[in-house]
C-alpha cells in the first residue's frame, strides 16, 4: 500500500538560506497536523509536496508519485494555499466550474458539484458574487471549495483559519474534521493550535528546517518526561511534603498554598518527583490527594518542545567552544 509521503534526505535551500533540512520521514495516508513557529519550514514544506517548489537535495514522493514528473498528481490533491485569492470579475460558481471541469468531469456534473460544495462552505447565497468582491473570510472560504471540488484524495491546507471568525473557525474544523473521518487524507498547516487538535490527534513540529518531532498528543508528551514542568499537588500533609520536597535538587520552585492543602511545584524532572511521591506515599510518610501536571494540550507540547530544542542546541554551541 502506497503511503501519504516518503521523504529522503529531503532539503531546499534558498542561496545561503536553509528552508527544509534533511527531512527523513515516512507517513502512511492519513490526517495529519504540520505545526511549527512563522519561519519554520512549513510553506517551503508544502510547496515541495504540491511541486511547486523543487529540493535542492534528497528526494520525496506523494501518494507514491514525484510532485513534479507525474501528469495525474495535481488532480489528486487540493490545496488551499495561505495566499490571497483574488479573482477579477469572476463568480465563485464560475471559477470553481472552470476548476472542476479541468479536470475532466462533464459541464453538467462540474455545475452540480459547485453548488454541492459552495453550500458546503457557507457560499450559497454569495455563488454569484464576484470572489473580488468577497471578505478576507469568504475568500477563505472559497479557497477551500476550490481545493475539494473535485473529491482530491488528499486536502492541503496551509493557514485556513485565517480571515475567519469564532463562528467561522468553528465550521471550518467541523468540515476537516468531516473530510478527515471519510477516510480521505489531509496536511493542515495552522498556528491555530485549539483548532487544530479538534481535527487531528497526528502532529508533525517543524523548527529550523528541521522534523523536530512527530506522534500523537500522547507521544509528544512522553518526549517531555524530564523537562521543567509546573506540578500541583493537593495533600493533607503539605508541611511535611514541603519539607521533605525542599531536599530535592530537582525542584526548582515550590509554593505552599495551606488554605487549599496545596503545593505549586515548578520540577527539573517530573519523573523523579513521581517516584518520590509514590515511595512517600506508599510507606504511610505522606498523604496525596490528587496530582495535576502542565496542560497537556498541543499548544503547551508545542512551546516546551521548541523551548527543549533550543536549549540542546545552545548546548551543543556551548560544548563546541570549550
């Protein structure tokens, strides 16, 4: 079975300038989340699948086929591209018939499938409105009929929520989340991270040019067992829990909160706190109610794990110099 994309050594350069570095990855067809900070990678990533941008080195494939060789690769995708589209004179039912009708279906069946899809995006009323005329958020909107129009088997998208409202951003995820469960799959570009985890639970972080890491919100998180993180833990016995925490020179900081029973921990590695508190804990020295670490969500895993990228490579620079 042909997966989503193989990347090998893949790499893009802009003179001096790296946009994707030696990207090593292989993905089966699925939906899958691309987050990473303004400057990342991620639409130097998208260009190289879509072919519209050639790799300087390595090489990569989509859907078994090369971007840039294949006659038969752009009507397998549909990408909604983060920039601006602006059609002169021209209705979205007109535009979004010429698309469909490009590739190959009949005039008849082009037409239906237009209406089909602007009633699916929330531009019924407006199909014959010039899209030059439309809002920052209907032209979103639009940008999106024309990438599923004609049933691609995969949807790119890249920033979608932009131009949106609440409203908008919520229907807009409701959509992908639709697209998603029908078993066809999906690339999402978003810095929209509480969007995003309502439509996938795949992630793939990009900093520096770099795949810094991939997995589900679960593995993610394991990447994180022995970084900084703020701990609540409610107790009986927060006195002695303190003092005997205070002993410990993983903890980095530590709020006693009494009226609460209480304690705030800021802990170099959460994994050595767990074993202390459940050796405590099971030999009757301290009493815990509940734990509550750092939330878990993608925007939190998203933060730590660049803030960990950086520091490894201050590290190694430190290192370099000694």
């Amino acid at each position: 079975m042909e997966n989503l994309f193989d990347f090998q050594s893949l790499s893009l350069m802009y003179g001096t300038v790296v946009g994707v570095n030696d990207l090593q990855l292989s993905l089966p067809k699925g939906a899958y989340a691309l987050i990473g900070p303004n400057g990342a990678g991620k639409s130097t990533l998208i260009g190289l699948i879509t072919g519209s941008l050639r790799p300087t080195l390595g090489s990569l494939s989509v859907l078994g086929e090369n971007p840039r060789r294949s006659s038969t690769f752009q009507q397998r995708i549909g990408v909604c591209p983060a920039t601006e589209l602006l059609v002169h004179g021209v209705t979205s039912k007109q535009w979004l018939v010429l698309l469909i009708r490009m590739c190959g279906w009949s005039k008849r069946l082009a037409n239906q499938r237009a209406d089909e899809v602007l009633e699916q995006v929330g531009l019924a009323d407006a199909r014959n409105q010039c899209i030059h005329t439309y809002s920052l958020g209907m032209r979103q909107r639009c940008k999106l009929a024309q990438a599923i129009a004609h049933e691609p088997e995969l949807l790119i998208l890249d920033e979608p929520f932009n131009g949106l409202d609440p409203i908008g951003r919520h229907q807009m995820g409701d959509l992908l989340i639709d697209w998603a469960k029908s078993g066809k799959s999906l690339l999402l570009a978003s810095h929209v991270l509480h969007e995003v985890e309502r439509i996938t639970d795949s992630f793939l972080l990009i900093f520096g040019g770099r795949l810094l890491a991939s997995g589900t919100t679960g593995e993610l998180r394991r990447l994180l067992a022995d970084l900084p993180q703020d701990i609540i833990i409610q107790s009986e016995t927060t006195d002695r829990l303190a003092s005997l925490l205070a002993e410990k020179p993983w903890i980095r900081a530590l709020h006693r909160d009494k009226q609460a029973n209480r304690l705030v921990l800021t802990v170099d590695s959460p994994m050595k706190l767990y074993d202390a508190l459940a050796n405590w804990a099971s030999s009757g020295t301290v009493s815990i109610k509940r734990i509550s670490g750092s939330d878990g969500d993608i925007s939190t895993l998203f933060k730590l794990l660049i803030s960990r990228h950086r520091g490894e490579r201050a590290y190694r620079n430190t290192g370099a110099h000694s």
